[in-house]
C-alpha cells in the first residue's frame, strides 16, 4: 500500500498538466466559433424575418436562439473551467507573469459579461420585446463575441511576443505597460486569425446540419435558409481567413523562425528548401518520406528572391531550446492539415460563389451537398490542427524564450487523477450536449413551424396574454 | 495602489458573494424541495427567478479571478498551489451547475429533467461550500505566500474552512429565500410567498446561530482574523447582525423588499468585515498587500477595466434586471402557453418515445 501511495506522489505532474490543457481548451475551442458567429447567423435571420416578414427566417432565429442558448452555457463553464486552470496547472507561470499575461483577461471578462447579459436579454426576450428593440438587444452580443475573443488571443499571442514589461536583475516584473502587452506584436494577426476561424468554423457548423437535412432529401424553404446564411456567412470568411493565416505565416517565419522551420520541417538552414507534403523528421534530422516540392518553400517565403531565399533551420538552437522531433512532426502534420482542409474549404466556397454568380442559386449536385454536409466536422478539425501548431510549434516554451512549460507547472502529483476526471466529465458533456441539441431539434421538427406561435405573436409584444 | 486594488478585489467578492450567491442559494432550495410533484411549484418559482440572469451572476468569479492573478499574482499562484483540491472541485461543480441547469431548460422529458435538475441542485451546494473553504483557509492564514504550497488537506478541512464552507451555503441559502419571497409575491404565488418567507426565516435564524459559534471557533483557529474583526472589523460585524435581525423582523412583517435590503446588506457586511479583518494582508501573516501589488501599470489596466465596467456593464447589468423583473424575459420553452407566466399548469411530461416525425 505504501509504495502505491508512493507510487501516485511520484507521478509527474508537467505532462498530465499539459494534457489537461491542451484537452480542456481544445473542447472550449470548439463551442468559441458558436458563441461568436452565430449570434451574426441569427442576426442575419432575424433581420430577414423582421424586414421582409420572412416567417421562415424568424423561426429559424428563434430556435437558433434556443440552440445558442445551450452551446452558450456550456462554452460558459468551460470556459470558467480554463481560468481556474490557468492557477490550478500552471501556478508558478501565474505568479511569475500573471500582471502582464493576465491583462487581456480583465477586457475579456469584461467582453464576456456584456455578452451574457445581452444573450439572456435576446434569448428570453422573444415573447415580450417589440421586434425592433429585441433584435438591437442581439447587436452586442456580435461585437463582445469578436472582442473577447481577441481578448484572449492577446494573452496567448503575448506568450509567443511576450512584451510591454521590464524585468529585474532577478528575473521579477518590475514595470508594465498594459498597451504593450495587450497590443503585442503577435496579436493582431493572432486575432484576426482566431476571429476569422469562429466564422468559417460556425458557419460551416450550423450549415452543415441543414445540408446533411437537405441531402436527406428536406429541400424546403425552411432548410434552404438554415443552410444558405450560415454557410454565405463562412464561404465569405474562407478566403479572408486564407489572406490573414498567409501574413501570420510571414509573422512567424521572421519572429518565430524555429517554429517556421518546425511547421515547414526544415532541420538545417538552407536555401531552395522544399516544401514536404506530410513526411517525417527522424531523430537523426534527416527528413523521410512525404512529397516534396523543390524550392516551395523558399519562393513562397520571398518569392523575390525565390528558391534562393534562405529558411532558418532547426539547428539555429540548442536541442532543448526548440520542439522536440516528435513535437515537431505533430506541428508539421498539423500545418497540413490546417491548409490542407483550407484549400478544399476554398473550393467549395469558391464552386458556392460561382454557381451563384452565374445560376443565382445554390449548386443542386448531391456531390455538394455532401461535401457541404462534411465542412462543419472538417472545419473544426483545421481549427484544432492550426491551434496545435500555435501551441506545440512554441515548445518547450511557455513564454517564448523566457520561461519553460516544466518551470510553470503545478508541483500537486495529483493532475493525472484530475486529467481523468476532466476527461471522463468532458465526454459526458460532450454527449449530453448532443443529445440535448438532437432532443430539440427532433421537437422542432414535430412542431408544424407555420401553427406554432410565432415570435413577437400573436399581438407584437407586450400584451401576449389570452 | 495596493489598497485601490484591494477595494476593487473585494467589491467582486462582494458581488460573487450576493449575486452569485443567491444563485447558488435558489439552487439549495430546489436540492429541497423534494420530489418531483411536490417541488414542483417552489422549483418553477425558482427557475422562473434565476433563469434569465445566472450567467451573468457567475461572471464576477471570473473578474474575481483575474483581478487576482493580475494585481497579486504571487498570491494567486499560493492559493491555487494550496488550495488545489476545493478549487478542483468547485471548478467541477460549475460544469455541472452550469450544464445542468442550462439542459434542464432544454429538455422536456421529465426523467431527464429530473437527472440535470438533481446535478443542478447538488452542485449548487458543492460549489458554494468549496469556494467557502478556500476563503476559510486563506483568512485563518492557511496559505504561505511566495508562490509556495501549503498542506494540500490540512488547508481546507479545518474548522475555519467548513465554518467558511458552510457559511456560504448558509448566506446564499438566505439570500435566496428573500430574493424568492419576493418573486412570488411579484408572480401572485401567495402560497410559496409564504413558503419561502419560512424558509427564509429559518436560514436567517440558523446563520445567525453559525455566526455565534463561529465567533469561538475563529477566536481558537484564526487569531489574526478574530483580532481584526473585534477591533476594526467590529462596525461590520454589528451591522450584519443588524441587519440580520433587520430582515427577519421585516420578512415577519411582510415587508418584502425591505427583507431583501437588509439581507443583501448584512451578506455584504459579513464579506467586507472578511477584508477588513485581514487587512493589511492578502494572505494573513505571510503576504501583505503591498509586498503581494504588481507594477503601477497593471493597477492602471485594472482601473480602466473597472471604469469600462462602470460605464458600460453596469448599465447593461441593471438593464437585465429591470427586464427581468418587469416580465419582459419570460421563460423560454415550448411548453408555455403564451400565458406565462401562470405557473399552475402540470410539467409536460412527453410519455410516449420520442420518434423522428416524418416532415422536415
């Protein structure tokens, strides 16, 4: 019994600390694209129903609304859950940094409060409020959602462009300019990058459930709608979100460069350096299979100086100052994934616009919609594959050159037995949550959309009672 | 700085303290109300109350939080290392809360409303008592400063810790029942306006009882804490008592709104008398404020964000409940008849299976 005891108190806590994080963000990140672009979708709708007293559109915003509801409480806690964690797992990071990391949050917080209360207005407010005040009401909710959002992304861009402070002789912070550490150099691309994704991501989400109802064979007006704006929302978002990850890209090459060598699996400085369509780095640095591109990557850094552009290796840093070779490969397979799903988001964005350009209408060709109906699940996995390259290309760094993911950990042995839990919880929630949403929608479905009471009805607001 | 930070810190404990509290409180009456037919009208009063407003009432933890880490880091750092466990858990038992509550609303088979409601309830409970310990152990001076860890049980199963934990529970309980009283007085619910004026009676009496016992427990295991609250602390201590035999006379006398008052005073007064007592430290006897302040710049962040707060939440926050309370949030859900807010029909309880329908 004693050596058991001894056993569990031995256990490391950096590895189960980072994979609680890791494991808890990347469920949190998944319910952020909700939050943010759908308040826009349901906007979009809303307007729709209340302009042009489109019956349609209204009701599909009131159950958006309802659905939103729910991903919202639970984007909520689990989101409360991560600033608990910030403390719980990397206390010494806290203590160290937490006056110039913790900066953003304070705006976040505040981002996130004006959001809540704005969500409970519009959500409860369909029955009661004339339609006019009641849609104004969802305005903020839009707003605060892309800028808590960029919140959070300055504290995590400040980690990889940690700036705005002094520090003593030992290391303390001593001074703090909050601008600089809110406006580092990293966030604006970082931002813009995360904000962009919540829109493909949502948008592609809630489209894909009405094209997997379509491709079933519900071709109603109804369905159309719950596809067309979620999914014009995201094929607008796709090329934008293109533009801005090619100059992050540039940003981390020139800042970052042994987190560009990472993502383009370059282990030796070189010129005309290829780029390597998936392939593996081996401990020896040498690089084996894959499809290499002669020259790729070099042009597309410079194309000015074209193969001839000189990309900075991984060996421009001791061993344990850069990711290490299996960190690497998951940074690198992640980049193509990330772009890889990019270029077919593009693709079928680009195939949207054309047939509506030149048919005014939606492509009908069932190859679409079934395309259409697998782009909320790819979506997601670009986002997760483009967050794991921000996050794993940073190792072993917690604060980019200042401070290490081992020195910012938590010293409780106990992590792993709360890693479990956290995953045990996780996938619970995670389960009810579907279920949840498939219980309403399956309500839905049994209500005739055209007897139930309609929003703002039967005598726009105010006086609803029989 | 360190006492501008300081007040700005304790104001959102405050706030977590009455509004987050009261939430947690609603949530403690619903854990008893019993079964399904019996609780049913006291649990639709209490969803019908807290339902439009719980998210934004649990955001004050998280500005708790962060004005912590970012004017006393090195504090924050002490705590989470100490306190690991407590805080663990409470962060659990706001996923299920949370969640719990949030699917309630989503649902309409009464089995599963049954299940997330229970997971609402029990954890309504849990958190508030977490949260309780942990400020039990950082006022009986539990947690060293520098970053370090205190003992890892020791630190929250303490008498100070459970009188923290069940005090919290206790006051949100209180808090609540007022809050409810007034509810259905405003929802023409005469029989739960005296079913909860009861039960807010009997809260208010048995945290009056804790608060006696509680001063000979502080005197033995927070002697820093006691000090504080019979010198400088004492005004606050006697206004809480005040108050808090202020609102019992009130709920007696059927004056809601003044209970109300009176009851958010005398929690809010037991809260500050908490800082004052352990002033000038932030954790008692081993980190004071001063030597725990971040940099100016910081402060000044904080500051900002607190005037943003002013000028745009607050607003917002009060427009929210004024909303509310003049029935302009009713609840949402399929199941109402554009009646609301009568709360005398049955739960719709859908007995046959759920089968996919045929259009759409």
């Amino acid at each position: 019994m004693r050596w058991l005891l001894a056993g569990i108190l031995a256990i490391d806590p950096v590895p189960w600390a980072r994979a609680q994080m890791a494991f808890t963000l990347a469920a949190h990140i998944i319910l952020v694209p909700l939050g943010v672009s759908w308040a826009l979708i349901m906007l979009i709708a809303n307007y729709r129903g209340v302009r042009h007293g489109d019956a349609d559109a209204l009701v599909l915003a009131q159950r958006w609304s309802k659905y939103l509801a729910v991903t919202f409480a639970v984007g909520a806690v689990t989101g409360t859950v991560l600033s608990f964690e910030f403390g719980l797992l990397w206390p010494r990071f806290m203590g160290q940094w937490g006056e110039a990391f913790g900066i953003p949050f304070l705006f976040e917080g505040l981002f996130f409060f004006a959001e809540a209360i704005f969500v409970s207005i519009y959500i409860f407010g369909w029955r009661r409020m004339k339609p006019w005040p009641h849609f104004f009401s969802g305005v903020p909710i839009v707003i605060c959602g892309i800028g808590g959002s960029a919140a959070v992304i300055a504290s995590n861009a400040w980690m990889n462009d940690p700036s705005g402070f002094t520090l003593d002789q030992a290391g303390q912070i001593i001074e703090v300019d909050p601008w600089g550490v809110i406006f580092n150099d990293a966030m604006p691309l970082m931002a813009a990058h995360m904000v962009v994704a919540a829109y493909v991501v949502g948008g592609f989400m809630i489209a894909s459930v009405y094209a997997v109802g379509m491709a079933r064979g519900r071709r109603d007006r109804y369905h159309r709608l719950g596809f067309l704006i979620p999914f014009t929302v995201a094929a607008i978002a796709v090329p934008i979100q293109i533009g801005v990850g090619d100059r992050l890209a540039g940003w981390v090459q020139e800042n970052q460069p042994v987190k560009f060598a990472a993502i383009a699996l370059v282990p030796e400085t070189a010129s005309d350096v290829p780029e390597t369509l998936f392939g593996r780095l081996q401990d020896d640095g040498t690089v084996s299979g894959g499809i290499a591109i002669p020259g790729m990557t070099s042009y597309m850094t410079n194309p000015s100086t074209g193969t001839a552009t000189v990309i900075q290796g991984l060996d421009t840093v001791p061993a344990g100052d850069r990711p290490t070779t299996s960190q690497v490969n998951i940074v690198h397979w992640s980049w193509d994934v990330m772009v890889g799903i990019g270029m077919l988001l593009l693709l079928l964005s680009l195939w949207y616009g054309a047939t509506w350009l030149f048919r005014r209408d939606m492509p009908q060709s069932r190859l679409f919609l079934l395309v259409a109906s697998a782009s909320g699940v790819l979506a997601v996995i670009a986002m997760e594959a483009g967050w794991v390259v921000s996050e794993v290309g940073r190792q072993p760094w917690i604060v980019y050159n200042l401070q290490r993911v081992d020195d910012a950990a938590t010293a409780n042995t106990g992590v792993w037995i709360t890693f479990i839990g956290i995953v045990v919880l996780y996938a619970a929630l995670a389960a009810t949550t579907i279920y949840v949403l498939r219980t309403m929608s399956i309500r839905f479905k049994r209500e005739d959309h055209h007897n139930q009471p309609v929003p703002y009805g039967p005598s726009d607001g105010g006086q609803s009672d029989p | 700085m360190s006492t501008i930070a300081a007040i700005i810190l304790f104001t959102t404990v405050i706030a977590y303290a009455v509004f987050g509290g009261a939430d947690f409180g609603a949530g403690f009456w619903d854990l008893m109300a019993g079964g399904t037919e019996r609780g049913d009208r006291p649990r639709r009063i209490i969803d019908h109350s807290i339902g439009p407003v719980w998210e934004a009432n649990h955001v004050w933890l998280i500005f708790c939080f962060v004005v912590l880490w970012t004017c006393f880091p090195e504090a924050y750092a002490s705590i989470t290392l100490t306190l690991f466990v407590p805080l663990t858990l409470a962060a659990v038992g706001i996923v299920l809360r949370g969640s719990g509550f949030a699917f309630r609303h989503a649902v309409f088979r009464t089995r599963d409303r049954r299940v997330f409601g229970a997971l609402f309830a029990t954890s309504s409970v849990l958190v508030p008592y977490c949260l309780g310990a942990v400020a039990g152990a950082i006022a009986s001076g539990r947690v060293p400063d520098g970053g370090r860890a205190g003992d890892p049980i020791g630190s929250w199963i303490n008498p100070t810790s459970i009188l923290g934990g069940v005090l919290a529970v206790g006051t949100g309980a209180f808090l609540a029942a007022t809050f409810l009283v007034w509810d259905a007085g405003r929802l023409d619910e005469a029989p739960m306006v005296e079913y909860f004026r009861r039960r807010a009676a009997g809260a208010a009496t048995a945290m009056g009882v804790l608060s006696l016992i509680g001063v000979f427990v502080l005197r033995e295991d927070a002697k820093y804490l006691f000090a504080g609250l019979t010198t400088r602390g004492l005004p606050l201590v006697i206004t809480a008592a005040v108050c808090g035999t202020a609102a019992l006379v009130l709920l007696h006398r059927q004056s809601h709104s003044g209970a109300r008052l009176t009851a958010v005073v005398a929690v809010a007064s037991i809260v500050l008398g908490w800082g004052v007592a352990q002033w000038d430290y932030i954790l008692p006897e081993s980190l004071t404020l001063e030597a725990a302040i971040a940099p100016d710049g910081t402060v000044i962040a904080v500051l900002v964000a607190v005037g943003l707060a002013t000028v745009f939440i607050l607003p917002a926050f009060a427009l929210l409940y004024r909303l509310d309370q003049r029935g302009f949030l009713p609840k949402e859900g399929a199941e109402d008849s554009p009646g609301e807010p009568r709360l005398d029909s049955p739960l719709p309880a859908i007995t046959k299976p759920i089968g996919r329908s045929s259009e759409h």
